[in-house]
C-alpha cells in the first residue's frame, strides 16, 4: 500500500478523527498513486494514522479508517452492516411494517464511508459515489449489499454519473449494478410514515426521493390542519401529502420543474383513497396501522408528541401545483393567502466562493415569504447548502424578518433525519438547517 506521510504538526486533525487529509499537510508520497488508490497515511514520525482513498484536488486522501484494512475481504460487508444498525437502532428497518420503507442506508461520512451514498426503496439500493475511490469499489460495495440483505434486496442502481468527479474522465454510465431475478421495475412507490411517493430512480433528482426531510415532513403534518398551505420548492410534493392528509384546508405545491410538478400529481392522487377516509391497508406487507392518534387538530393545538394520523386526502380540498419560478410565485402571491408555507430551495451555495450570493438569495426568498404569510402564520425555512452553517443561516433569516418589520418568533430548530447521522468529528456533515417561524 503507498505510504503518504504528513507534514510535522500536521496529525492533530487525524488524531481526532477528523476524515480528510488535505493536501496541504502532505509531505512526501511514497509511490505513485492513482486516484482512487486505497493508501496509509502515516505521521512525520512515521506511525500509522490511518488508511483512506487518495484523491487529486485539495482533499488528498478520505480516511475509511483509523485501524480496520480496507483492503480486507469483509471490510465492506463489516461498513454496510455497521450503517444498517444505525438505522435498526431508530426504527427504521422495522418501520417497514408500520409505514416507512425508504431510508438513507450509508450517508457519507456520517457513516464512515467518505464520498458513498446508499439510499434504500424497499428493496433498491441506489448508490452514488462521489469520489474515484468509490466508484471504483462499487462492485464490492454491490457484492456486500447482496450478502448483508439477502433475499430482501431487488437491485442496486449505481447514478453516479453527475456525482463522481468529472475530471478523473471516467467513462460514467448510471446503470444497474444487480436485478434480482426477474425484477425489471424502473420506478416503484414507496412508504413514508404511511404516506405513498412514486420513486423513480432512474429519472428523478439526486437517488429520486429527499429522505432528509422526513421528520419535518411530520411536523408539518401536526401543523397543517384547517390550514392554507404553500409548498414553495416543492419537488415531488413531501411536504404537500403530509399537509393534506392531515386535513388541510389548501395545498398549492410549486416547483420549477415540469417533471417534479407532473409527479406531485401523481402523488396526490396515489394519497386519495376512493371515497376517502383512512388510507387502504397495504397487501405488500410493507405498510401498517400507524400509531393511533387524535383525528383533525385544531390550529391551537399545544405542543404534543403526538402526530395526527394519515388520513387519505379528500377529493374535496382544494389543491393546485405550479410550475414556476417559487420567487416570482411568492411576489405575485397576496398577503395572508396562505397560514402556513414551506421554503425549501435546493442548495444556493454549493462552494465557499458562492457564499455571500446565496446568503443574499436566502434573504430575499424569506423576506418575501415572512411578508405575505398570513399573522399567526407558520414559516417552515431551510437551508441545504453545506457551506451554510446553522448560525449564519438564522442570522439571515433574522435580517430577512428584520426587513419585513414583522413580529417573528422561531418555535423550533429544525434538522436531517437520523439516518442522515453526523460523525461529531466531522461538523460539516450537518448540512440541512431549518427553522419554524411563528409570524405575527
Ligand atoms: N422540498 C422537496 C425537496 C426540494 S429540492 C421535498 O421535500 O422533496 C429543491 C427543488 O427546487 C427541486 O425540485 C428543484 O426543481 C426546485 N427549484 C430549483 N430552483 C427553483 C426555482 N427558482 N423556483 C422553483 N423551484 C425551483
């Protein structure tokens, strides 16, 4: 294995797990790695600090571990399996009986596994590298979902093509890395909290469904009764199937995409049961009765553990999508029309040089939704953007309220779902902020 040795002082962020090596802190490179290549890094004195894969670019080596052999025959089995028990341990896994059968099965560094993506639908994995090293482990990667899952998985799509770094000029083809016998489907509907999503993995953004925002998907949920509700950014439309089977009074969903747009219908549709009333059991064997809960909540409802329960949207709500532009939507919009609005933009800042732009478009968005919201209103706002942090976010949302003038209060804090875990020694990995504002 080639040795790359660090500069002297330049061990302490190994030391506390930290799981990049930039190149800045390499002294000497023993061998001629190439990208991709599993390497030790090791300190100036010469003791073993860690093994990872070397990269080109400013992050030199991303550590897959501090004493385990990557190299070694279990050592992807071993990962995945660790990853699993995280989401054993919050339910997930045995959620797929009582409503929830997605989940995010190995996030990154928060799963020790720099640069991998793995993103369960019942069954299919779909896998996104974002490093050379990890594209180029995806068939062991593949080979250990099949002996960790068994019978229960159906397929391991690899998208990695518009995430694996470009410029290694890989020849990067999404495909399927394994269909179990017979299974061809391209698309398949899925459970979250008992609410039914069509995935397509193969067309959709990202691996086809945002995963991340379950739990807030929820407590927009225990919000929406009675209420007006704006889905601004709104994808396929998780935030709108919460609402309306919580009873909400209007759901208009807008998105700039056709195709998020045309599957927003689709999902409405799939949440209406005929003749309304509760959601029809699942045959699959996948879905269940959900925790009992109160029926419709009135708007004052107090702070409760308790979430109303899926009912199936009735044809009688009103409910629209649009594909627009969400900020020309928003100034069109007349103040008070809606009670309740989620502002769910995708990533403004995808680099530290866009930073004061995005942070700029984040006030503008929030300023005009704080505006029109109608008094005693709800504001859902989030961030996606990494190089955003959750200070700098609240404080832009603070100069956005600022300039509206208007009494805001923030009600909760709000983040990704567990099985998008953080590793503590590696902060950056909280990507997703999000706060609920109360509106005067
Ligand atoms: N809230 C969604 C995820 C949002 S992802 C969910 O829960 O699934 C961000 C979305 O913003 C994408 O669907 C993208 O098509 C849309 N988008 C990007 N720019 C936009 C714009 N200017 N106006 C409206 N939608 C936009």
């Amino acid at each position: 294995m080639v040795k790359v040795f660090l500069k002297h002082g330049r061990d302490e962020s190994l030391r506390r797990f930290h799981p990049w090596v930039f190149s800045g802190a390499v002294a000497q490179v023993q061998g001629s790695p190439a990208e991709g290549d599993i390497v030790g890094v090791y300190s100036a004195e010469g003791q073993f600090l860690a093994s990872g894969h070397w990269q080109v670019g400013s992050i030199a080596v991303r550590i897959l571990s501090f004493d385990a052999d990557p190299t070694a025959p279990d050592f992807w089995i071993d990962s995945i399996s660790r990853a699993l028990s995280v989401r054993e341990a919050v339910g997930l896994v045995a959620a797929s009986g009582q409503g929830t059968n997605c989940f995010r099965l190995v996030h990154g560094e928060g799963d020790g596994l720099p640069g991998l993506i793995i993103d369960w639908y019942d069954g299919v994995c779909v896998l996104q590298a974002h490093s050379v090293g990890m594209w180029r482990a995806k068939g062991q990667i593949c080979e250990a979902l099949k002996a960790v899952f068994g019978d229960r998985l159906k397929a391991v799509y690899d998208k990695s093509s518009g995430t694996a770094p470009f410029k290694a000029g890989l020849e990067l083809v999404d495909g399927y890395l394994y269909r179990a016998p017979g299974f061809e489907a391209r698309e398949a509907v899925v459970l979250e909290n008992g609410r039914k999503f069509l995935v397509n993995w193969e067309e959709g953004q990202k691996t086809g469904f945002f995963l991340d925002q379950r739990d807030n998907r929820e407590l927009v949920g225990r919000y929406a009764a009675g209420r007006r509700v704006l889905n601004l950014f709104c994808y396929t439309g998780g935030f709108s199937i919460y609402a309306l089977t919580a009873g909400a009074a209007l759901v208009d969903s807008v998105d700039s995409s056709a195709k998020a747009i045309s599957l927003v219908e689709r999902n409405i549709t799939l949440n209406r049961a005929p003749g309304g009333g509760q959601l029809p059991p699942e045959t699959s064997g996948c879905a269940g009765p959900l925790p009992s809960g109160d029926g419709p909540l009135p708007l004052t409802m107090p702070r409760v553990a308790r979430f109303p329960e899926a009912v199936a949207a009735s044809a009688e709500q009103v409910c629209n999508s649009y594909c627009e532009d969400a900020i020309d939507f928003l100034h069109k919009t007349e103040e008070g029309k809606y009670d309740l609005m989620i502002v769910d933009p995708p990533a403004f800042a995808k680099h530290r040089g866009a930073l004061k732009n995005a942070l700029r478009a984040y006030q503008r968005l929030n300023a005009a939704a704080i505006a029109k919201v109608a008094p005693g209103g709800l504001v859902f706002t989030f961030s996606c953007s990494q190089v955003v942090d959750k200070i700098t976010f609240a404080n832009t949302v603070f100069s956005a309220a600022a300039q509206t003038g208007r009494s805001v209060r923030i009600l909760d804090r709000l983040c990704q779902g567990a099985d998008h875990p953080v590793s503590i020694y590696h902060p950056e990995g909280e990507y997703l902020k999000g706060l609920l504002l109360y509106v005067e």
